[in-house]
C-alpha cells in the first residue's frame, strides 16, 4: 500500500487511527495489538504471501535474541553468529542469488538462466532492523524485551517499506510507555503538517520530473554534456525528493500515533563536503553502518597496529600508512557493502567504490592539509558555494551508476558529462541561430520548460528551508529541533498554516492519479 494513494489517504490512515485513539482509551496492550495487526495488513497488501516471511523472520529473530541473552561466552557468540548469518542468508536468496547464478551462466559455470525473483518490500529494511537488534542482545545494551513491543517496533507501517532504519533503544520504550498512547490533538496537527509536506515532496516534485531523468537514462549514449548533466540533475533531485518525502511522511504518520522517529534527511545537497553529505544523507543507514561496519573494522585495525607498536588515533592516522589502515580500509568496506545493499548489480558496487574514494579523499585532505593550517574563522560564501557545487556534481556521478540499468550505461552517460561526446545543443537554447530574439525567447520557454522545470525544483532544494527547519520546536523528530530557518516559512498552529496545509493537500489529492512508488521500495 502507497502513502500517495487514495485508498491510503480516505480508507486506511482514518479509519487505523481513529480505532487505535478509542481502543487505547480501553486498553493500551489492545492499542498496541491494533497497530501490529494494521502494520501487517499494510505490509500485505501489496502481495500478502510475503506476509508470512515478515512473520517468519519475526518470529526466529525474537527467539535468537532470547538465546542470546540466557547464554554467555562462546555460545552466545555462536549463537549471534548463526542467527545473523542466517538473516543473511535470506537477504541474500531475494537480493543477490538470481544475479549470480545468471552471472555464472553467462560464464559457463552454470546450467539455465534463472527468472528474477519477486523482492519482497522493505526485506533489507526489517532484516538489517533485526540484525542489529541481535547485535545489541550480544553487546548486552537491550533493556526492553517485550514480545509485542519487538513485533510493533519491527513491523510499525510508518517505517516498515523504506525507513527510516530504527534502534531498538529509541523505539521499544516509547511502545512499552503508556502515555504514548494518550490522544493528543498537537500530535495530529503536528503530524499531519510534516506528512502533508512529505506528500508535496512525493507528488509534486519528485514524480513530475521523473520523465526527464527516466528519458536520459533510457538511451544514455546519446547525451552530450548538457544533456548528461540535466538527466543527471534531474535523477538527483526525484531520488532525493521522492526518498525524503518518505521520510517526511514516516516522521509524520509516527508522530499521529504519538512516536518519535529519528531524523533521516537533512538538506544534503547543501553539504560543502562528502563527509557533510553522508551525516545528512540518509542519516540512519550512515548511523547503522557506522555502529555496526565501520567502528569494529576501524577498532580491529587499531588493535593490530597497537599490538605491533604503530601509532594509532589521530597520530596514526597523520602517516600515509597509518592513513590507509585506519581510514581507507574501513571506509573502502563500509560504502562497498553499503553498494552492495543496494542492489545484485555491478554498477551498485561502483556507486560504493565511488562514495569510499570520496571520503578518503575528504578525510586525506583534512588531515593533511586542513590539519597543518591554522583555522582562519568563517569562510567566504563563494568558496561554500563552490564546495557545495562540487560535492553535489561528486554526488551526480556516484548517482549515475545508482540509477543505471547496466555499468554500461552509467558509463556512457559519465562520458557525456566529462564532455566526451560534445557540448550539446546549449548555445542553440540560450539564442538559436537565425531566429530573431523574441522567437527564441518563445522557443525557450515553449521548447525547454524541461530546463526551467529542473533548475526551479533545484532552487527549491538549495534555497528553501526543510521540513525539520519549516516546524521548528514543534518537529516530531527524536533530533534537536532546528531554528535556523526563516521565521516567516516555521509553522505555528494557527489559521494560515492550516490554509497552507490544506491547499497542498489538495493539490496532492488532484495529482494521485499519477501515484507512483517509491524509489526505495525496490531496495
């Protein structure tokens, strides 16, 4: 079931919330059974077999985690190595099995080529939500193990299908609290604003442009250098509207049944650096490989220099050995399996490569260069600029490979925006030859809305205020509220965000005709 849908929006979000408030009034444990129970016909939905998988992996989760905790030692680590493994297992049989027996096929290691199996929606989402349950059970930092406090934080619809990537040290004490269940009117109208905002994101900007990153991307060979920077921009800036608009309405939905999620997106296309971009970029996968990835390889590393007399931490890191032990190996693993999460195909691989390259560099030259010069206070606005237009050109080439259908095809069109096939036509579409200035002024906007439309939603990413920023102290995120947006654009409850929330709804409600899915289902 969509967000962006009709039978969404007038069917299944009033009628699940307006049973959960009078059910709550009778019994919280009840409430808390609804939820689970909405979450899985929501799950369902889409195709109900996989209904028993979700339960299936719920269940042997709850049960390992419960081993973990009677043992100690040696079997508690067997233990936790066996129910990871096999969490695994199944994320590899949908994701990756498929693609490798074809590849082996292609090779002449294997016998028939298989047909792609039907991914189940939001399998990494759940499954890496659990692994890292289990790793906590290990790490002995779980307090609150409540069967149906695990089943609601796995399985809550708000987050279930695409994120945001849950802690259970931030969830099950808010379902296991009685007072989350008590009908509040802030939560819905604060709710509701930051959906509806989500919503806008979705329907109004991410699926129009669409078209024209779906048309690029579909004969990449032919793209010049404008052109190949316009499909580029214009992936960029649907993934990132159509992601974060998810994320908005998550954030929303919870704070209707009185949750807080934590915070997934915050403005990244206006990072000055790569580091910047990935604290800002789908903030809780970042979170979850760091905690889970990149720390123990970094400590493992910093062990076995250690034990060899080398320096380690920051002194170790300032030599060029030290450097590519404690920072390039760790990262190169961490954005390479973070690829890899994405998807069976080489080119998802490349967009991790690519993300670890970045950061190595990034880091490098804080340390190297930064770090041997006195800090000199604020920096100049044109030089942010200029960082934030190459950390986002950066970011547009990893995406090529992300969005592609074949390596082939990211390839090509990296070519056109290295300038390998020509400039294009853009000294046709600024002045055509030939034609008189009021004619090419027609022809351009007539001709190349396409341009207009992409640099506008553009502005809109750059120059805007987020939706963190638009509700100000009255965000629903488990953050720190942000206040550094513009007073006039913070919401308040009152008559004229009412109206503004209203007349978005509206256009939403008249534009669901288009309704499509999100990006990050099929991860």
């Amino acid at each position: 079931m969509l967000f962006n849908s009709y039978l969404f929006l007038l069917l299944f979000l009033p009628l699940t919330l307006a049973a959960h408030y009078l059910i709550a009034a009778r019994s919280l444990r009840g409430a808390a059974l609804w939820l689970c129970l909405t979450s899985i016909v929501f799950y369902g939905w889409w195709n109900p077999q996989f209904v028993l998988l979700l339960i299936g992996s719920i269940a042997f989760n709850y049960l390992v985690s419960l081993l973990i905790l009677s043992t100690r030692g040696r079997t508690q680590l067997l233990v936790t190595s066996a129910g990871v493994i096999a969490d695994l297992a199944l994320l590899f049989h949908y994701k990756y099995f498929v693609t490798l027996v074809n590849f082996a096929q292609d090779w002449g290691l294997a016998g028939n080529r298989l047909d792609d199996i039907i991914l189940p929606l939001g399998i990494s989402f759940f499954t890496f939500t659990q692994i890292g349950y289990l790793l906590d059970c290990r790490a002995g930092i779980v307090k609150e193990r409540s069967l149906l406090s695990y089943v609601l934080f796995v399985t809550f619809f708000p987050h279930l299908i695409a994120g945001p990537i849950l802690h259970h040290k931030e969830m099950m004490p808010q379902f296991a609290k009685a007072d989350t269940y008590r009908f509040r009117a802030e939560n819905l109208s604060v709710g509701g604003m930051l959906f509806v905002i989500g919503l806008a994101k979705k329907v109004l900007l991410a699926d129009p442009i669409a078209p024209y990153a779906d048309a690029g991307f579909a004969d990449p060979a032919s793209l010049g250098f404008w052109a190949a920077w316009g499909t580029g921009i214009a992936y960029a800036l649907q993934l990132y509207f159509d992601f974060s608009g998810y994320s908005d309405m998550a954030l929303g939905l919870a704070k209707m049944f009185g949750i807080r999620f934590p915070l997934n997106f915050n403005s990244p296309y206006k990072a000055s650096n790569i580091i910047d971009f990935w604290a800002r970029w789908h903030m809780t996968l970042t979170r979850y490989l760091t905690a889970y990835l990149y720390y123990p390889v970094a400590m493992a590393v910093s062990e076995w220099r250690g034990k060899r007399g080398l320096p380690v931490g920051t002194q170790g890191a300032a030599t060029p050995g030290g450097f590519a032990a404690a920072i390039i190996l760790p990262t190169t693993f961490t954005m390479g399996l973070a690829g890899i999460w994405h998807g069976a195909g080489a080119q998802f691989l490349i967009f991790g490569l690519l993300h670890a390259a970045y950061l190595s560099i990034n880091h490098a030259w804080r340390i190297f260069v930064v770090g041997r010069h006195t800090a000199k206070g604020k920096q100049h606005p044109l030089k942010v600029a200029a960082c934030v237009l190459l950390t986002f050109a950066a970011v547009i080439v990893a995406q090529a490979f992300f969005r592609a259908e074949s390596t082939q095809d990211a390839v090509l069109l990296v070519e056109g925006m290295f300038g390998l096939r020509g400039l294009g036509s853009l000294p046709e579409v600024l002045y055509p030859a030939g034609i008189a200035w009021g004619d090419a002024w027609r022809l351009l906007v007539g001709r190349h809305l396409e341009a207009l439309h992409v640099l506008a939603v553009l502005a809109v990413a750059w120059c805007l205020p987020n939706s963190q920023q638009i509700m100000g102290g009255f965000s629903p995120s488990l953050a720190r509220a942000q206040l550094d947006g513009p007073a006039a654009l913070r919401w308040a409850p009152n008559l004229k965000w009412l109206a503004i929330m209203s007349l978005l709804l509206l256009l939403c409600l008249m534009n669901l005709h288009k309704e499509a899915r999100f990006l990050y289902f099929q991860f």
